[in-house]
C-alpha cells in the first residue's frame, strides 16, 4: 500500500482518498503531452472513475523548442462522482520546463502540488521562459507544494539499455512521468504497455525504451515513498480516486470528433441511405474528415475538396444525386459555404452542415474554443434562408445529435446546421456505448414512379418536404436550381404571390420541425423559480456543477440546456417566463441571448467569456450568487 | 446501361420550357447542336444530367428533357464532382461561361479537371458578362470597352484551352456557336472517358457582337480556321497553306502547299495525343496564324470517380459493416451493479 512521503499522521498507512483530482500535464509542444494525458485518461476511465478532460495546445505545430507560446497542456478531471467539466484548478501541475510552469502555474490551487522537470530548467531555457531567477530555487513558489526532479536524467538512466541516442532517448520523458502518475493515482500500467507494444510494434527498441521508462517512473514513486528520504520540499504520495457510480452497461472513452463522426455513420444507416462527406482542412474540424476516411465498408465516400466552398457543394452534388451530403467545417469555413447553404435550402435537398467553433471572427484563435457563432448558424445567409440548428453539449451528446441532425435532415429534406466546437471536439470523456438495436431507425424513401396527376418535383408531404428523386430514375427528369421555385412544380417562377407564398412555406417547414422534437426540460432544479441558468454547446459541464452545488446548498436555481437552437422546442417561452430571473452563460457576447429575447420577450441576462477557455464552476457560481440577492 | 437503350429523337432532349435567351444569341444554336447531338450518342435521357453555374449559359439545363441543376456562380464543376461521385452512371455534362469557369469559378475549374472527373464541359466562351450587362470578362482583349472599363480594359486575358491543358485536362477541343462540326466536337467529347473541355465561341449578339468575326465568319473561314482531324494533315485555304514546325525555333510556321503536295512542304499530321503540338495549337497568334477548330488533344487516362470507387472497394473488403462493433472499437469497460470491471 503506498504512504505519504510526508504525513502530518503517522498512523494512517492508508492512501489519501479524493472524490476528485485534477491534473494538468504541461510540456512543450514537442513533449508529447497530449499523448500523455490521452493515454493517462484511457487508464483511469478503465479504472472506473468518471472524467473530462480538456486539450489546451498552440496553433503553431512545432513552435520553437521551450518558448512561452510553445507551451502544450493536457488537464483532465477524474472523480469517485459525476464529473462534467475539466476542473477549474489543477491539484497537481505536471511541468515539463519553465516555459510550462510559468504559463500553468497561476491556475493551481492553493497548496497543490507541482512536479518539475528540474533538468530542464537551466539558463537557456529560463531565459526562454522570461525568467531572471530560477523559481524552483528562489522561493516564488512557496504557496504550493514543489517536487523537483531530473526527469530527463532518471529517463536516460532507465532507457541506457535500449542504446538510444540522446534525443530519442529523451522522447520517452512523457512516458516516465506518466509512469509517475500512474503511480500516484494507483492507476494500470498494462493498457499503456499494450498500447506501447502495437504503437511501437515495427520498432521494439522504441517501444522497450517507452515501457522501461514508464516502469521507472512508477517505480520510482513506489522507492521513493519506501525509502521515506526528503526530496526537497516535495510531498510526494499517492491518492485513490476510485470508481465514479455509472449506469451499467458497456463503456469506452470518447472525444466529440469520434463521437459526432460515429454518429454520421449511425443516422447514415438508420436512414438506410449511402453517406457523401466533403470536406476541406481546418482547425479544428479535420478530425472528423479523418475518421470518416477510414469507414468505406459503411458506405462513406469522403471527398477533400479544393475548398470549402467545393466541399459543400459536391456534397449538395452528392444529395441531389440521392447520398446523404454532409460538410464540416469551422467558423471562416462555414462563412465561405454560405451562399451553397442558400443553394441547398433553395433546392430543398437534405444536407448536414457541421460547425466545429473556434474563437473568431476571422481566423481568429484556430485552436481555441469559443462559442460566437450561432448568429451565423440562425441567421448567416442572405434571404430568408431559415434552417434547422442542434448544439451539441459534451463529446458523447454529439452522437445523438449527429443522428438527430440526419433524421432531420432526411425526414425534412432541408440542410441542417449541427454546432460543436473546439472544446467538444478535442476532449474525452467516458462514454455508455449505445445499443444499435435500441435506435430508432428513419428508412428513406425516394420518389421512383411517376404519381398520379403528374410529376410535380415540388409537391408535399404532410412535413412540407417535397419527394427526393435520384438521378436515374425513368420518367422523373426535372430541373432544380437556385432561382426562385413556381409553388408544385418547380419551374422558375419571379412571381411576386409565388415568391410570397414559398418564402413562407420554407419558413413554416422548418418551424415544423418543432413538432418532431421533445420538449424543453430542466436538466437539473424546478421547472419554474427564482433563477434559470439557460445554456446551450458546451457551458453544460460549467452550468450543471455550478447549479448542482447551488441546488445542494438549498438555492432556488434551475439549469436548462438547448439542443435544439432553430427551431426551439415548442414549450421554451412559457418555461422561461416561470421563472422570475434567467441568465445565459455563454461563450461570446450574448448570442443565444439575443435570440431568447427575439423569440420569446423575456429578460434573458447574459454572462459572457470569450478567452478561449470554457467557463470555470467558480465563475457561474458568482454569476449565481449574483442573480439570487 | 445493360438494357436496350432506347432510340430518342431531337423531341425526347427538348423541354417545354419558353427558351430565354436574346433573339440572335449564339446560345440558340448550341442547344439544338446539343439536341440534335444526343440521340445520337445512344444515351438515355434519364441517365443524363446537365450541370450549370450562373450566366446566360447557365440556363441551358431548363432546356434539357433530362435531369438538371442550375446551381450557383462558378460551383458547377463541385456540384458535379459530388453529383458523379455518388452515381458514377450519370451521363454528366458542365454548362459554364468565361465569367463563370475562369473567373469566380476557375478553381473549381482545375480541380475538375486535374482530377479527371469523367463528364463534359462546355465553356460558352463570349468574351463578356452578358446577364450582368456587359462588364468585360477574363477572356475580353485588351482595350475592350464596357460599362466598368470605359477607357478600356487593361488586363491580359486568360486562354481557356492553354488553362484547362496548364490544368492536366486530357481532352480539349475548340468549336463555333453556329459551326456545323459542332456535333461532331460533343461526339468527340463524349466518347472520351475522362474530363472533355469544350471551348465555344459564342456570339453575344447584345454586348460584344460578332467578336469572332475574324475568324468565326462563313466567307472568310477557309484562311482564318484551320479544321483540325485527328490523322489528318493541318491544311487550310482549301489545302494551299498549312502548318509545320520550323525546326529551327521550335515552333509553328505557315507553309504554302504546291500541287497538294502538303509532304513535300513538311505539313504536320495532327496526332490528338501529342500534348507538346496541342500547346503550340492553342497558343498559335491569331492572325499570324489560323484559328485551330476541332480536337487539339485526346488521350484519355483513367478517371477520378473510377479510382474513388476501386479504393472505396478495396478498402471495404473483407470488412463487414457492423455499426455497433463500430461502436464497441478500442478499449472498453464493463459497468456491473458491483462497479467496474476491467
């Protein structure tokens, strides 16, 4: 059983019990960090515990080797409870050199603990990270606990055998200190050898090189705690975090990309209708173009297209044609496909339009999140071009939503708008893997005779879609285009009762759409009150801790969560104006808010973040406190 | 198309759709070459589809009994790159003009055609933005005058057939509104399995009339087209000149034909394959020279919506399309009552 190094209780020989740690693993963006906590998070999701986790990461792929802006970091949240966002503040802060202690070091709480890299921190590097003194020596640390190692001597130690040069051998640094932390937390190391093994399986010097120095450094943790010697100042000791409650099922860690990607391919298949997928590369919706290459036995073709705007339109291609199109970009993507997504809503072909956000407006902060662009999902299209739009607020909601945006897509033949964002896409969190049999499949239909009366490429169902016709079909030829559309048939028509009329059936089509989704619930408090927390995307994990402690300490506070952000559910006006207060948290300036007030005439108060990290619990919380006095 | 494929007439490609085109525009003609083309090449008309941007020529697709999209300015080879993808069986023509392929859409434009998706092309090329009201185009000489350059145009303009060969197109060919061998240019065009761009030269009778009558008109043809066929020596002026290559500069020359003797005075023999010959063509100064008419190139390679489905293939087999051992990919967990287990 592992000890505390410095126990202020001798008599307990029991490890520290948490109900939640955060840890942030901080490095240069050469070090390998986020493989580190990528593999970290998949030992402690096998260990039961619930997570969430939170890539931080430049925009420069390989920015010089220990500056400030080169700084890479991986957090993640684990717990013995439900957890929903990444932690506000680090209980241990993992830096790999001075450049990632300075940028990390102001958001560890009070007393918790910093293991550092003291081999990295010589002059150079010092003078790297704009620092005059050493700050593992002069004391400008004292509010936490520090632990000072030479992780890169004790990995040359452990990998000498491999005979490694001295660069190589350095690489495995991440794997030694993620052995340290293995430790630490008690946590497997044989999923990481495993995966070491078939990662490294053409290069075993590599992989033993990485294995050995994971060894070490659990090793090392489990000598120093025995041998019970100082070091330093250091408080070094290991913490049981154990399993959070879940429902029982089958489970797998997953990040918003794969889920939403996993997602395509299942509202694909339920539709029972071949996936065409253009994209074009961007931060940070390139995943999901990468996932969905390696899927063809399902049916996908993906296209890289010359741009973005090519993207959606061999996609609006391929739906006429009669696959399932489907784009994804980022915001700057997303504001070059406009005029197409005018085209699709014009042509009334189904059309899934994903927008992983990023901090904007123009290029903006590629690899930061943010939330500023659902204006330009409800309104960001010349003419009354209404579309559906679903948000998706954590990693596995995107697999629901992904489904749900198909379904609309198909059942409606309409372009749908599907917001994620860099957050959601990046992080990982355990995930309940869904029962395929328990979905509910939308099988499509394509019009391939000619109906009685004539063909009428504009005609409705019930849903005001009109039929899809595949290319191909005997009989059914017909032209469809950009140019405003005669009520039935499809002709060109200028006509100004015509244009009056269609502009309203496209409106009311989507509207529609309302009656094919659920209510509005209250994710957590009194459907009516004193305060409603509303939020949409990914404020979810933020909002729902911070309601949960004020519903704990007995607050009168209701958390609501948008899915559906065009059109809303139908319930959404009369359930805000039964509460006396509501405040949006969001991540820009006050969008969802502005479109609450246009919709439903209520008070809605914003409170806003745009630096490009998601909200912290402490922060809704104030805005809470707040809002009730 | 495995089936009988069933003879259509001119009748079976027009549709009841009023065309809209000016009186005496240039269009008119393509379109009944077109009709009149497509019986003949033994296609159905529902396996047809026409593809357009935005421009006059952009409306054609109304006019075809087949299906068609008249998509949005410049985008027509994307829409189609998507179109061909989903169902390589369609038979799929781009309608597009100089504003449209070379301007606003001439990215669009290179990929298609570096890619080699297998449809045809057909650029109206009229030198001019004629739905727009007559602004110059990326095809319009130097000094053309217009209501956005009214001392004249400054800039250079863009060769369709030297951008579509620049681009890896493997067929391009030259045609005339109003010429007879129009037809036979499409026949070309569509029996060639890859990416075909068609130049036309279309007359816009409101904006820039008659541009082409240098070369474009009956009388004084015979001197200014030289009509080219594959195998056949570049004669004209009823075989008294023809073109052969001055091997001292490495470049074309006009030669005059004795007694039709076009050997003796080293006549070329056009060789549609022969890419280098295809450039000097194309690029041969107006005037100096003729104007090359007909297929300046063909030599097929294969297709990019056949190599996306031989590797869409490949990739899938053996591989069963199970969504919920999808699902269960990589390293998971089981929950029980009891709480984890590994």
């Amino acid at each position: 059983m592992a000890t505390a190094l410095k126990q202020d209780d001798n008599s307990s020989n029991q490890p520290e019990s948490a109900e939640n740690v955060v840890v942030r693993f901080a490095g240069d963006s050469g070090d390998g960090m986020q493989l580190t906590g990528g593999q970290f998070t998949l030992s402690t999701a096998l260990a039961g515990s619930d997570l969430a986790t939170f890539p931080d990461f430049p925009a420069e792929i390989r920015a010089p080797q220990g500056t400030l802006f080169g700084v890479s970091a991986f957090q993640i949240n684990f717990g013995s409870r439900a957890i929903e966002t990444a932690g506000d503040e680090p209980d241990v802060l993992i830096a790999m050199n001075p450049a990632a202690l300075k940028t990390n070091v102001d958001a560890l709480r009070d007393g918790g603990l910093i293991i550092a890299d003291s081999g990295e921190f010589g002059k150079r590097n010092l003078d790297k990270a704009k620092y005059e003194n050493n700050p593992l020596e002069d004391g400008s640390l004292a509010k936490w606990q520090l632990l000072k190692l030479d992780i890169s001597a004790l990995t040359l130690e452990a990998v000498k055998p491999f005979g490694l040069g001295n660069k190589e051998a350095l690489r495995s640094k991440n794997m030694w200190t993620l052995g340290l932390a293995l430790w630490m937390f008690e946590r497997e190391r044989q999923p990481i050898i495993d995966w070491l093994n078939t990662k490294f399986a053409k290069l075993p010097d590599v992989a033993g090189a990485n294995i050995a120095a994971l060894n070490a450094g659990h090793a090392y943790g489990e000598t120093a705690e025995l041998s019970g010697d100082g070091l330093g100042s250091g408080h070094l000791t290991t913490r049981k975090v154990g399993a959070a409650p879940s429902a029982p099922g089958e489970y797998r860690t997953v990040t918003g990309a794969e889920a939403l990607s996993l997602g395509l391919v299942a509202g694909a298949q339920l539709a029972d209708v071949p996936m065409f997928f253009g994209g074009y590369p961007i931060t940070p919706a390139s995943a999901i173009l990468h996932h969905l290459s390696r899927l063809k036995e399902f049916d996908v073709t993906t296209f890289q297209a010359e741009d973005e705007i090519a993207a959606i339109a061999a996609a609006i291609g391929a739906s006429y044609a009669g696959k399932l199109g489907i784009t994804s970009s980022s915001g700057p993507g997303i504001a070059l496909k406009g005029e197409a997504m005018g085209l699709a809503i014009m042509t009334e072909l189904p059309l899934v339009i994903i927008n992983s956000q990023r901090g904007g407006p123009s290029t903006g902060l590629p690899t930061k999140t943010e939330q500023s662009d659902l204006y330009q999902a409800v309104y960001g299209r010349n003419g009354d071009a209404p579309m559906p739009v679903i948000a998706a607020r954590s990693p596995s909601d995107a697999f629901e939503c992904a489904i749900e945006a198909v379904r609309i897509a198909v059942q409606y033949m309409t372009p749908v708008m599907l917001l994620t964002d860099g957050y959601i896409a990046n992080a990982a969190e355990p995930w309940q893997i869904p029962d395929v049999a328990s979905l509910e499949p939308f099988p499509v239909t394509y019009l391939d005779k000619m109906p009685e009366g004539g063909l009428k490429p504009y005609s409705r169902d019930e849903k005001f879609a009109r039929p899809w016709i595949k290319p191909g079909t005997p009989e059914l030829m017909h032209r469809i285009g950009g140019i405003e559309k005669g009520i039935d048939t499809g002709h060109i028509d200028y006509g100004s009762a015509n244009h009056q009329k269609m502009t309203e059936i496209r409106r009311d089509k989507v509207l529609g759409v309302a009656d094919s989704i659920p209510d509005q619930d209250v994710a957590l408090g009194n459907a009516g009150g004193k305060l409603a927390v509303v939020g949409w995307g990914s404020t979810y994990g933020p909002i729902h801790q911070a309601v949960r402690r004020a519903v704990e300490a007995g607050k009168d506070v209701a958390h609501i969560h948008i899915r559906n952000i065009w059109p809303m559910p139908k319930n959404l006006g009369e359930l805000l104006k039964s509460y006396d207060r509501v405040i949006v948290p969001e991540m820009n300036t006050g969008q969802l808010k502005t479109l609450l007030r246009d919709q439903y005439l209520v008070d809605a108060k914003p409170i806003n973040k745009v630096s490009g990290q998601p909200f912290t619990i402490a922060e809704i919380d104030a805005a809470i406190e707040e809002n009730l006095s | 198309m495995n089936e009988m494929t069933k003879i259509t007439t001119l009748k079976d490609w027009e549709t009841d759709q009023e065309v809209r085109w000016c009186p005496g525009c240039g269009d008119y003609a393509i379109l009944k070459a077109v009709q009149r083309t497509m019986p003949e090449l033994g296609v159905r008309p529902e396996d047809t589809l026409f593809i357009s941007g935005i421009g006059c020529s952009s409306r054609f697709p109304y006019y075809m009994e087949t299906y068609g999209f008249h998509t949005i300015h410049g985008r027509a080879p994307a829409v189609a790159t998507g179109a061909k993808l989903a169902n390589p069986d369609l038979d799929v023509w781009i309608i597009t003009g100089d504003g449209d392929a070379l301007s606003i859409g001439g990215n669009h434009t290179m990929h298609l055609l570096r890619r080699n998706l297998d449809c045809q092309i057909m650029l109206f090329n009229n030198e001019i933005y004629g739905l727009t009201k007559g602004q110059y185009s990326p095809t319009s000489r130097v000094g053309t005058n217009t209501p956005s350059t009214p001392y004249g145009s400054v800039d250079r303009p863009a060769s369709p057939c030297a951008f579509a060969l620049g681009s890896g197109a493997r067929f391009i060919a030259r045609a005339i509104d109003i010429h007879k061998d129009l037809t036979n240019v499409l026949k070309s065009a569509h029996s060639h399995k890859g990416a075909a761009f068609i130049e036309i030269f279309q007359n816009c009778i409101v904006y820039n009339k008659d541009v082409f009558d240098e070369f474009a008109a009956k009388k004084t043809a015979a001197s200014t087209q030289l009509l080219l066929a594959d195998g056949e020596p570049m004669l004209f002026e009823k075989g008294e000149k023809g073109i052969a290559m001055d091997r001292e500069t490495l470049s074309l020359k006009v030669v005059d034909v004795v007694d039709g003797d076009w050997q003796a005075a080293n006549v070329i023999v056009h060789d549609v394959t022969n890419r280098s010959v295809a450039h000097m063509l194309i690029e041969m100064p107006f005037g100096e020279f003729p104007m090359a008419i007909g297929v300046l190139y063909d030599d097929p390679r294969p297709t990019f919506e056949a190599a996306v489905v031989e590797q869409n293939a490949q990739a899938a087999e053996g591989k069963k399309a199970d969504l919920q051992a999808l699902l269960n990919k990589g390293q998971t967990w089981t929950v029980t009552e009891d709480g984890p287990e590994l």
